[in-house]
C-alpha cells in the first residue's frame, strides 16, 4: 500500500461521491446519523422516567420533537435509538453483502452441478418471499433474547440473494474474457486470477448493494421490531414505532401525531440517505444515467 | 419446449425445497406444535390440558412419538391431495380459511399491480422525454422519497391521514359491517373504498420503482441508433415515441412484473394487518402472532406457491411477446 | 451540367466538457445531378459532421454554428422542421454508420417498410407495399421471402446494411448518402456491397455522396472527390485526378502511405506526425504541422479552397487561382 496506491484510490473512488451532488448529500446525511449513534448518545441523556405531566407535549425548545404518551422526550430516544437502528442496520448489509459476494464468486467459479445446485439455492432465496419468511424465523426464535449480531443474521439471510445472483452473472461473463484468459496463459496462481481481475471489477457493484442494502435492512429490522417480534433495545425507532401506533392509541386521537410523525421522519429520512447515495454512486459509475449536465 | 420443461423442472425443485426447508425450520422449535390448540380445548372442555393434548393431536394428526421424517412425509403427501394443514388457533383446516381470505388478497393486488404498472410506465416515460425540466425532477425526486417509506410505514400514515384525521376512509375490513353482503351498487361502491387502503399502500411503493425503472430504460432507448434511424426516415415524433421508444423500453419490465408481484406480496403482509384487511397477509399476521404454526406453514406453501405461478406466467408471456426471445 | 446540392460555407461543432471541437471549419462544395462523390478523410476527420449537418442529423451536443445546403433552390437548412421531414427520405436518403444497431429489434423487416410509407402519407395498399419492398430488397440482392418477414436479430451485419440501403431507396429518392457504407464489415461483404453500389449507380437515376475512410472504395466508385483534414476540404477533384495527381500535400501523403499488394515497400511513406486536435486545432492551415512544404503563411492564415484548373479545387498556399504558385 503506497502512498501512490492511496492516493490513487481516493481520487478514483472516494473523491467522485463528494463532487457529484446525490451521494454527497446522501452521505451527510448518513454521517449526521451515524454522528448522531456515536456521539449524541454519548452526550445527549437519556430520561426515561415516566412524566404524566408532561405527555404529548407538542414539539418545543424543551422537547424538540415533543413528548410521548409517558412524557418522556421524544428526541432524546430517537438519538440514543440511532445507535440500535444503525449497528443493526449497518451490521446487516454488511453480512448481506458478505453472504452475497462470497457465493456470487463462489458460484462463478464453479462449474456443472456445483454451480447449478448453488444457482438453486440462490433462486429459493430469490423466491420466497423475503419479509413473511423474516417473520416466520422470527417467531421461531420469539423467545429467545438475541443480540445484535443474531438478529443482523436473521435479517441478512433474506438479503443476500440478489446480489449474489447479480455477482454471479459478472463473474460468469467476466470469466471468459480476454485478460483472465491470459492470466492463466501466464500460469499465475488461481487466487490471483480470482482477486486481482475478478474483484476489481466488482468493487462498484459491490458498493453500490451495500449501500442499497441499507434500504432493505432498514425495512426489514425496522419492520421486526415494529411487530415486536424481536427483543430489543426499546429505543429502536421501530419499536418506538410499535409504541406510538398500539400502545399508546396515536391511531385514535390526533393528539398523538407528532409522536408517529417524527419516529417516521427519521426512518424515512435515514433510508433516504442511503437512496440518494446508492443514487449518486450509480451515476459515477454509469454516466448515461446522469440527468442534466 | 425443452426450455419449458427444464423451467418446470426447476421452478419445481425450488419450491420443494423452499417448503421443506421451512418445515423443518418450524417443526424443529421447542415447543409442542398443538399446544396452541390443546389450550382452548381445555378451556372450552374445561379438561385437563393432558386430554385435551391428545384430543388436539389426533385433530391436528400429530404423533409425538412420529420421527421429522414421518411428519415430513405426512405433509408432503397432504399437500399433493391439496391439503394445506390444520390451523390450531381457528381449529379449522387451512384451506378453509384460505378460501375466505384468498379472494381478498388477490383483490387487492390486482388492483395494485394494474395501477402501479400503468402509472409507473406512463410517469417513466414522461420523466424519460422531459430530461432535464423540472417535471422529470419532480418525478424523480417524489419516487425515490416515496422508495425510501418502507409499505407498512406508508400503511400507517395512509391510515391516519385518511382514515382517523380525515375520515374519508374507512377503519378496516373488506366492506362495512352495516350493510349486507350483495351485488348491489352501495356495497360494491363500500367495497372499494375498503380496499383502497390497503390498495395503495402497496402499489405506491412498487409505483415508485416502476417509474424510475421505466425512465432508466427509456433514456438508454432513447439513445439507441434505431431511433435515430427512424428520425432520418422522416417518421413522426408520436409514432417513434411509441412503436420505438416505449415498445422496446417496458419488455424488460413485463420480466420483472413476477418479482414486482414477489415484493408486493411480501409488503401487503404487514399492510393487510394494519387495516385490519380479512386476506392472506392479515391471517399470516395473526398465525405468527398467536403461534399458530400449522397456519402459518399452510399459508407460506400457498404464498410460495403464488409466487412461482407467477414467475411462470410472467416468463410465459415475455416471452410471446419478445421477438428475440420467440425465435431462440 | 448543374449542381443539385450546393454546400456553402458549412461550419459545426459538439460541445464538450472540454471545450468546442470545430468539426467543420468552412465546409463548401458542389454536387452535381447523378454523380457519385466521395467524401474521404481519417476518423475524426470531421467527415461525418458534415453528412451530419448536411441532414440535420446532429447528436444532441451539436451545433450548427453556419452553413447554407441548397437544393433544388430552397436551404435545407432553414426549412422548418415538418417542411424538412416531408422532404427527408423522399429526396434525400441517408444510410447511417452501423447497421448493426440500426433497425428496431422488436419490429418485423416488413413493418420498418411500412412505418416509412406510412410516416410519407403514401397510400400504398399492402400488396402494392410487399411488391415495392421486394423490387428494392432484390435490387440489393436479398431475397423478400427469407427478409421481408424476418426480425433485425435474424439478419447478418452484412444483410442489415442492405436493408438498410434498400430502405433509403424505398421512395425513388432523388440524393443517396451513405455514411461509411461498408466499415464494421468483413472484406468480402464490402466488396459485394460496393459491387452493388456500382450496379445501383448504373441502374437507376440517382445522386451518389458517401463518406468513408477508405481511399479504395473511393477510388472504385466516385466520379469526384472531396479529400477532408480536420474539418476543412483540402482538395476536390475528380476521382481520376486525384489519384494520378494529387495537388494538396495531404492527399499526397495519404495516397504514399497505401499498401497496394504489389507496391514496393520501401516507397511507402507514413505522413510523420498525428492528427490534430480538433479541439485547439493549429493555426492558419491546419495541416501545416506535418506540411513538408511549410511556409510562414501557412501558419498565419488559413487557405481558401480555390479553383485551380478544369475545375480541380484545393485549399493551399502552394497554389493561387490557376496553378501552382512555386515551379
């Protein structure tokens, strides 16, 4: 790693996400929000004691997105909330694209029956429906306290599969190309012809899943947690979603309002995020899709 | 023809292998799977919750001392006869309630496929042509915020913006609880207002990404060579924009409708159970809320099953009408 | 004989992030009734913009910056756009670069034919369609019955460029123009094709320009060629003049560095240097970088095309009106 091959790096890959206008606000806003996990739970308290007093309090300077049916501050759980939703979120497409790339590569690779029982296993994974499935293996494990890494998995077995079929696809036709042909004219090791040409051009696909996979993880967990099938920390925007909806009847007065709007600003603003800058990328990397320039 | 029986044969080998793998999934949790059942029994009954154990097995048809292998082939041989299990929590069979529920399910979806296709397409092509004005940014911009609400969320607010705030729709359910059952007008009319709900939570989000997949196909046509023949033969911008540009622009789309129909599938779950609408998502909702597992394996099979129907309708129909595909 | 297509003063250029490129610098010639011109010049010569700008074919970041196309008395180019539609293809056919890419996957051979009588208001019926349609496939010689009911996909590069050729002639048009006629095809289909070229000539009454990199094919078909270096004609000559004696310093190049098969190697001569940048092009005479016959003025001004006899034309300081100005 020289300093040249740093420097090549960012010019080539990290310096066109904050020219191009889409995935530079994408990506503020998903620093503001990973900001927000780090360092605002660290600085802003969390009061969680019940207030009757003060319930359903509309936003203020006192209480910035208001208060909910217990009085508690509406803002401060949704930052210390941030962090559950993120570590989750993050954590999940992270395993996603991991599982994906790995069998995508693996699948590549591998010819004959090998590879049509993996291209089997991916269209299960394709077909079933990926949200009911969720729910089922949630259940399943209902009882069970799972942490962080546990329910990522759960979330991420359903992710995977597009990906990996897209992979598979680039690495199939990749594979008869010219240059790996002369990879293997040239006797270089397999592990050579497999990282160095293969997953070189794999990289933009790779990045742009994952941030995409921040929109699914972020259905699916938030989704979870909604339906209270997973025991979590309860300032999980979902959860707090579950709250505003059926515990504390937000549904049958409008009092309640502000207290479903904002837990949903914040869902919607953070999947947005990560839109514009799996938006942004894809432009990068496919300038026909650019619009006005 | 041997294309369609190698499809056959493979979609088949999915879906054995989906449904087996859930079953086993399910069959393998601690926990006995009549409990549920033996519960109301023996509140019912008023007996003790051994008998009424039993009693449930043999409704159910569970042996526990039956090895996962038995049970497995049990299931397996009920469901080529078409039978989809026995649900504990209503203590009636699977296909019972599927038959209630199903009609409404697919009323829905129907619906929504229809409506987010054709207006996907159409605001897709539109933003497509005005590249570069502020229409195409508006299109633009209001899809990818509509992608970024997840269906159920969208559920939600649809049904606080119309139903509490604005009472212009109503609460829940297929069709109002004062009015019979019929064909006449008012109960049509109520009907559809009842399915609006849950009709547009779902076809908004997949309209949303048929738009922007519409656009994305129709700029690249847009730039293709055939086109710009058909300017230099003098043909006329209306009849290039649609023999030429938009013909050719949604094939593609008509091949990925099945997988649309997948996602919708998957959201309307959780929106069914929101507005409280009787169809297969809602009964879904309750068997995984209530542990009804022989419900919910039942109706997973059906929705598995639907999925691949639709898969195979939907590579059917591409390809009739992709000339490129018709003559491979 | 009287010029059908008058070229004047034809100036163009794409927009790039960069910059302009000046792809026609001054374009101007003549085109005469039932003769056949050859455009010819490297790639990027600016060859294409001309036919480009000519039909009003321009991609979306072209400009055309002046110019006048005279035919028949009325500018081409200042027609309004539905009065130049009804005129495209009738009078003026252009057969485009890549064939390939060129003819709607998703509609029938037969349907491109019909969409183009039907886009002319022509009231054909539909037998009298097939037997058009089949007069013109023949006279490119492919057969109707295997083409006429088969997709684009179906087809060779080689059969798609004459249905393409065969579209252009759908409507008897008066001017045909064909823009690299027989690039991306193998070297047998270009000799078939420019065989039918020579009968097309031959047969019927019509107006030949085409545009192409390859002096051969000119060499085979034109009655007049126009030579192109970046972006401006440096000689226009008949077809036999140019090649027994080329006036601009250019052409002589370009014919010195042609392998023929029986040519004596070492009398082959690559013109040193590379094509200018259209983009900051040279000053003055565009070609006076590589010019062995450089001159001062050559740097400083830019020469005029100029008539110097029996109707040769060329743009270059050597000459002045009527011969050459140095022995």
């Amino acid at each position: 790693m020289t300093k040249e091959s740093l420097m090549n790096f960012y010019l080539d890959y990290i310096q066109p996400l904050f020219k191009n206008r889409k995935s530079l606000i994408g990506l503020i806003i998903l620093l503001i929000y990973i900001l927000m996990a780090t360092v605002g739970a660290a600085v802003i308290p969390l009061d969680m004691n019940s207030n009757f007093a003060e319930r359903y309090q509309k936003p203020s300077l006192k209480h910035p997105f208001g208060t909910d049916y217990f009085g508690v501050d509406i803002f401060q759980q949704i930052v210390h909330g941030s962090r559950a939703v993120i570590s989750l979120t993050l954590l999940a497409s992270f395993l996603a694209v991991l599982i994906g790339t790995i069998v995508g590569v693996a699948r590549g690779y591998l010819e004959g029956i090998a590879g049509k029982i993996i291209d089997v296993i991916i269209m299960v994974f394709l077909v079933i429906p990926s949200f009911p499935a969720l729910l089922i293996l949630s259940a399943i494990f209902m009882d069970k306290d799972l942490n962080v890494l546990q329910i990522a998995l759960l979330v991420a077995i359903w992710l995977w599969a597009p990906l990996a079929k897209q992979i598979s696809a680039q690495v199939l036709s990749i594979k008869t190309r010219d240059f790996i042909e002369a990879s293997k004219i040239l006797n270089m090791p397999l592990r050579y012809i497999l990282f160095n040409d293969i997953v070189k051009l794999l990289i933009p696909y790779i990045f742009i899943n994952f941030v995409m996979q921040i929109k699914g993880a972020m259905e699916f967990s938030v989704g979870l947690m909604f339906l209270g099938l997973a025991k979590f920390d309860p300032t999980h925007w979902g959860i707090m979603l579950n709250y505003a909806l059926y515990q504390a009847g937000a549904l049958y007065t409008t009092q309640g309002f502000h207290y479903l709007f904002f837990v949903i600003l914040n869902i919607v603003l953070l999947i947005y995020g990560g839109i514009l800058l799996s938006q942004g990328i894809e432009e990068i990397f496919n300038p026909r899709v650019r619009g006005n320039e | 023809m041997n294309y369609f029986i190698n499809r056959v044969i493979y979609l088949l080998a999915v879906f054995v292998i989906a449904v087996s793998g859930i079953f086993v999934l399910v069959n393998n949790m601690p926990g006995d799977p009549a409990y549920g059942l033996a519960v109301s029994i023996a509140q019912q009954r008023n007996m003790q919750i051994e008998q009424a154990l039993e009693i449930a097995r043999s409704m159910m048809g569970i042996d526990p001392d039956e090895s996962l292998l038995t049970r497995y082939g049990k299931f397996m041989s009920n469901l080529l006869k078409g039978n989809l299990g026995y649900s504990a929590f209503y203590n009636t069979s699977v296909n019972d309630i599927i038959s209630k529920s199903l009609p409404w399910t697919i009323f829905v979806i129907s619906l929504a496929t229809l409506l987010s296709f054709v207006v996907g397409i159409f605001l897709g092509a539109l933003a497509a042509q005005k590249r570069g004005t502020v229409i195409e940014w508006i299109i633009s911009t209001v899809s990818s915020i509509i992608q970024a609400i997840p269906p159920f969320i969208l559920a939600v607010l649809i049904l606080f913006v119309f139903s509490v705030t604005l009472r212009l729709l109503p609460l829940g359910g297929a069709y109002p609880v004062d009015v019979e059952p019929s064909f006449s007008f008012e109960f049509i009319y109520k009907m559809f207002l009842h399915a609006l709900g849950p009709m547009l939570a779902t076809a908004i989000p997949q309209m949303a990404s048929w738009t922007l997949a519409m656009r994305g196909n129709t700029s690249q046509i847009m730039e293709e060579d055939f086109i710009r023949f058909a300017e230099i033969r003098g043909l006329r911008d209306s009849v290039i924009a649609r023999k030429y540009i938009r013909n050719n622009a949604v094939l593609p789309l008509v091949a990925s409708l099945a997988i649309g129909v997948g996602y919708m599938l998957g959201g309307h779950t959780l929106v069914e159970s929101i507005f409280n609408y009787p169809g297969i998502g809602f009964y879904f909702g309750k068997a995984i809320a209530v542990r009804d597992f022989g419900l919910l394996t039942g109706l997973f099979t059906l929705i598995v099953i639907g999925v691949i129907v639709a898969t195979f309708i939907a590579d059917f129909v591409y390809s009739l009408i992709d000339p490129r595909v018709k003559l491979k | 004989m009287n010029s059908l297509i008058k070229v004047e003063n034809l100036r163009a250029v794409y927009l790039v992030r960069e910059g302009t490129i000046k792809a026609a610098d001054g374009i101007s010639f003549d085109v005469q009734e039932n003769s056949v011109t050859a455009i010819v010049g490297e790639s990027a010569s600016g060859k294409s913009t001309i036919i480009e700008a000519m039909t009003r074919t321009l991609p979306p970041n072209g400009r055309l910056l002046e110019g006048k196309v005279l035919y028949k008395g009325k500018d081409l180019l200042a027609l309004k756009k539905e009065e130049f539609r009804r005129i495209k293809w009738k009078e003026i056919a252009l057969v485009p670069q890549a064939a390939q890419q060129s003819l709607n996957p998703t509609m029938k051979i037969i349907d491109h034919f019909k969409d183009t009588i039907e886009a002319h208001r022509i009231n054909w019926s539909h037998d009298q369609l097939i037997q058009k349609a089949s007069e013109k496939l023949e006279m490119v010689r492919l057969n109707p019955d295997a083409v006429l009911y088969s997709y684009p996909m179906q087809l060779s590069g080689g059969m798609k460029q004459r249905v393409l050729i065969a579209l252009a002639l759908l409507l008897d048009p008066e001017v045909l123009i064909l823009d690299e006629p027989t690039s991306a095809l193998d070297v047998l289909t270009q000799a078939y094709i420019v065989q039918l070229l020579k009968e097309l000539k031959k047969k019927l009454n019509i107006t030949l320009i085409f545009v192409t990199h390859d002096i051969a094919i000119a060499a085979e078909l034109a009655d007049k060629v126009a030579v192109i270096y970046a972006g401006n004609i440096v000689e226009y000559n008949s077809v036999f003049r140019i090649f027994k004696n080329p006036l601009h310093p250019y052409t002589k190049g370009l014919l010195g560095s042609i392998m023929a098969i029986n040519a004596d190697m070492s009398k082959i001569k690559p013109i040193p240097g590379a094509p200018p940048s259209l983009l900051t092009p040279p000053s003055g005479c565009r070609f006076h970088p590589r010019c062995e016959h450089a001159m001062d003025i050559c740097k400083k001004e830019k020469p005029p095309l100029i008539t110097v006899e029996d109707g040769a034309q060329v743009a270059c300081h050597l000459y002045s009106q009527g011969g050459r100005k140095d022995a």
